[in-house]
C-alpha cells in the first residue's frame, strides 16, 4: 500500500447519509423563551451522631448560608447526606429548621446539605 492511507484506496458500498433540513418560509414567527433566572444557596452542616434537629446555629462556618430558608418563599429543595439525594419523605423543613425523619441517624461527621432553588 506504500505511504497511502487504507481508506483512500477502498470504496465503500455504503450509501451516503441523506440530510435534510427543514424549509422555513419567510416572514414565519418562532417562539423563543429565555432561560428564568434562579438563585441556588445551601446550607451545610456534620451530623453529631445524635440528633434528628438541625438550625441555622448548626450552620458549618464558611460554608453555603447560615440559614435555613422558608419552603414557602423557594421553589424547592434538596437534602443530601452524605452526598446521597434525600426523598422528600425522610425529611422536613421550616424556616430556621430542618428535621430529619429517616429511622436512623447520620453517623458523626456525615456532611449534611440542604440545597434551596428559586426560581424568579
């Protein structure tokens, strides 16, 4: 085959692929809607290995926002333990607090984060 490529020499039986694209008539309107904006802050805290009950005091410092929002005032939320995503059943918030509801606690020093979404 010498310096020549091996497909450079072959002929493939293979038809080339049909592309088409769509026709647009002039004048036509299209509908574009822009991204909403959203505001994403978390809360992070380590579980102690006993309790159920975690506040905005529990706040890890430097970390996220030291509060826990109101769920009436975002558009949801997340919990993660231990970088697991939490079912809305095992856990439950209100402004400054959130419960967790699950049969067994965190071990010590598992990370705790409550993601709050919203969407303006």
């Amino acid at each position: 085959m010498g310096n020549m490529h091996f497909y450079s020499k072959k002929r493939s039986s293979i038809p080339q692929p049909f592309l088409s694209l769509p026709k647009v008539q002039q004048g036509q309107k299209r509908l574009f809607t822009r991204p909403q904006k959203v505001d994403t802050c978390a809360f992070y805290t380590l579980s102690d290995g006993q309790k159920r009950v975690y506040t905005s005091a529990d706040a890890l410092r430097g970390h996220g926002t030291k509060m826990i929002l109101n769920p009436n005032e975002v558009s949801y939320m997340n919990l993660f333990i231990n970088g697991i995503l939490q079912s809305k059943q095992s856990y439950d918030v209100d402004k400054g607090k959130l419960v967790i509801r699950t049969e067994d606690i965190p071990i010590k020093g598992t990370p705790i984060i409550l993601q709050m979404v919203t969407i303006r």
